[in-house]
C-alpha cells in the first residue's frame, strides 16, 4: 500500500467512527430506550386491558363463558450491533487482465449498524381456584365506606355493589344471567339519587366506630403470663390494662355508622330516604351492616329497633353481570335467539337503559372500522361494540370497574399464604 493510501485509510476508518459514534448517540437505547419504550407498553397494556374487559361483558350479555388473560410482566430486551470498514479497491498493473495485482491507491469505506428488540410478554389465565373465590367474594360493608370515602359518588358505587339495602332491591336478577322478566330497581334508584343529594351536600357520613367489649373480669398483672397474651392474639383478642394492678381481655369490633348533620335532620331528602329505608326518623345517627339478621321484610310498624340500615353487597362477577346489562343488543340477535330478551309488563321487549342508562352504555355498529367516537371497542359478532368517548358516566363506570378487575386479579398470594403460582404462557416475540 502506497503511503498516500495508508492516510486515506485512515482518515475514512476516523471518519466513519465519528458517524458511528454520532448515530449511536442518537438511537434509543441506554436509557432513552426507556423513554421511548416505556409509554408505548404502558398504553398497549391499558388498552388491551380495556378491551379484555369490554369483550368479557358483552360475552356475559350472550350469556357466554367470560376468559381473563392477565399482563403478568414484560421483559424488553434491547441489542445494538455497529461496524465500520475500508475495503481496498484493488487496480491491474496494466492493461492485460492476465497480469499480477501490483497495488492499490483507493479504498471503499463501509459500515453497518443494527438493532433488536426482543420483549418477552408474560401472561397468567385467570382461571386459579384464588382468583374465581375473590371473584365471587361479595364486597364487605367496609368496602362501600372505602368508595365513598374516596369521594367516588355513592350512586354509582351503591348502584354496582349493592343488591338490597333495608329489603329494597336494586334489580336483583341482573345481578346474573338475563331473565325474561323485569326486576324492581325504581325504588333504588330513587334512593340512591337521594343519597347521592345527601352525599354531595354533607348532610350525612359513614365513620368507623371502634367499640370494645370486655370478655373477662379483672386479671391480676401478676397473673398474666406472655403465653396467656399470646393465646388470646391467635383469636384476635387483646388484654388491655384496667387499672395500674390489673389487665382484662377484650375484643375489639369495628362498627359502620351514618352519622346525621343536626342541620338536615328534618331535610325533604333525610325524611323520604327514612321513609324508604324504614327508618326512625329524628335520629342522629343509623348503624350500617352488611350482616342481615331478618332476610324478609316484617310488615310490622316502626320500633325503637329500626335504626339499622343493612346492606346485601355484590361480588366482583355479580357487578360485571349487571354492567353486561348495559350492552345494547342488535335486534336482530334478539329475534334469533343467540341474545336472551326480557319482556316487559306491556309485551314489548324491555330496554334495559333504563337501569343502567345514565350508568353504562355500551353501544353498537355495524361497519367494517372501528367507530371513530369509540373510547375502546371490540369486534364481536360481526359487530363493534363500544363506549362512546363522549359517554363520561359510562367511561367514569368503566374506569372503576378495571381498577377494582386490577386488585382482584393482581392478589399476591394465594389463600394458604404462599407465593403466586408461576405464569403459565410466556411469549418470546423474536427477531
């Protein structure tokens, strides 16, 4: 190689490795991957999310087999091969082919640059005998308290969680497979749309009230022994100490309580949700229990007793089957049989948007896009159905219902207290 070869050589291999350092700063990867990654996997779970929910409500309208598939994690892996080259570019010494390769006085500059990125998606059937029992697990009467604490509004959440309060039913067969007959809601929902008037004003709250009953007389503190203290905590009891010679066992009870703004005591919404409920009204506070000592309504008149407001809470399934409710179905599909009509007292087929209208709504459309107004659709029967995005009620209702999918479905542990059971379908996606 001639000296004047030599430097060209090397003045292309400086060049090509400043180009090639330049672009290896520019592409996504370190921690710009993350960056550029990151939102993108976060909206591809969300909406897959959304759209498995949906699927799984309108499957439970057609009174078919609902199937959960959960996002377990992701593992994004990310490779980036670079190289750069001069390749001599060899001239004849003369003009006769035949002759020997003398030298060279060029060379042909050459890089190369590539990526990979190979995710591993992880993903768990929700199908574990754990997961189906906290699915049909009624929520507890301290859950209710938890939404309405949280400012979510008690008409939607008593409206999806609540099957009776006081004997009051709230369309109790949605709470499962269509019936051909209407179910009694108006009663309820006249209640909650009182509770909710009473909520937003301040006029009534749900507080925790702790209450201690003492189960022992007065122990001797040199009595008392570490395994006596011990023993008791295994049935959720405690000693507290009575005075400065002596303990005493106790059980603690949490207790739920609607407590009464004196102010509104004798407001038109506080009177009829007594009348309803059939409570004695003037009182300050009512307790709450989702523990129905009586199932059957008494027919007998108010006593001092009726000052108890118990609810009959819904399970995860139950809510989800209420929600299908909401599904409009294609007519046609209700003439053929494949989608369960319930008739209402006049003959004609009942709408039932009139329970859950101002609630949720999933609508339909037959076309071959999805809806341009769709929050999230799905493809079902050679239909699209789905929420509206300009359906706020529906979209709020939708919202609730996968945060609460989310803490079922994410539960860390299984009943007997040990790690969760390996996922069962990795996919590698490749090269």
């Amino acid at each position: 190689m001639t000296k004047s070869g030599a430097l060209l050589l090397r003045s292309v291999t400086v060049a090509f490795g400043l180009f090639l350092i330049s672009t290896l700063s520019g592409c996504s990867f370190g921690p710009l991957a993350l960056e550029g990654s990151h939102p993108r996997y976060n909206d591809a779970v969300k909406r897959v999310a959304e759209e498995e929910l949906l699927l799984n409500l309108v499957r439970m309208r057609y009174n078919e087999t609902l199937n959960m598939l959960d996002v377990a994690s992701i593992a994004a892996q990310y490779e980036l091969n670079g190289s750069v080259a001069a390749q001599p570019f060899l001239a004849a010494a003369g003009s006769n082919a035949t002759s020997l390769v003398r030298s060279f006085a060029r060379v042909l500059p050459g890089a190369n640059l590539s990526g990979a990125n190979r995710p591993t998606i992880t993903m768990t059937p929700v199908n574990s005998p754990q997961a189906v029992e906290r699915f049909f697990k009624p929520i507890t009467a301290e859950g209710l308290a938890f939404f309405t604490a949280t400012s979510w509004p008690v008409s939607t959440t008593f409206r999806l969680w609540v099957e009776y309060i006081n004997h009051v039913p709230n369309a109790v067969t949605a709470s499962g497979p269509t019936r051909e007959f209407v179910p009694e809601f108006r009663d309820f929902r006249r209640l909650v749309d009182l509770l909710q008037v009473i909520q937003d004003r301040t006029d009534a709250r749900l507080i925790k009230v702790d209450k201690i009953t003492e189960l022992s007389d007065p122990i001797p503190a040199s009595s008392l022994t570490a395994a006596a203290v011990v023993e008791a905590a295994k049935n959720s009891y405690k000693y507290i100490k009575k005075d400065e010679d002596h303990w005493v066992l106790v059980k603690s009870d949490s207790k739920l309580r609607m407590k009464i703004n004196p102010r509104a005591l004798h407001s038109p919404e506080i009177l009829e949700m007594c009348r309803i409920l059939r409570l004695r009204p003037g009182l300050l506070e009512y307790d709450l229990t989702d523990d129905p000592s009586e199932p059957f309504e008494a027919p007998a008149p108010l006593t001092e007793e009726d000052a108890k407001i118990v609810v009959t809470p819904r399970s995860t399934i139950q809510v989800m089957q209420y929600m299908s409710h909401g599904v409009v179905v294609p007519p046609e599909h209700l003439a053929c049989g494949v989608a369960r009509a319930t008739i209402g007292p006049d003959g004609n087929v009942f709408d039932w948007r009139e329970v859950t209208g101002d609630l949720f709504v999933v609508r339909y459309a037959r076309q071959r896009h999805c809806p341009k107004e769709a929050h999230v659709a799905v493809k079902y029967r050679d239909c699209w159905f789905y929420i509206d995005d300009r359906d706020l009620a529906s979209k709020q209702t939708f919202s609730l219902m996968m945060q609460l999918i989310r803490l079922d479905v994410s539960h860390p542990l299984t009943s007997e207290g040990g790690a969760q059971q390996a996922p069962l379908l990795t996919l590698p996606v490749g090269r």
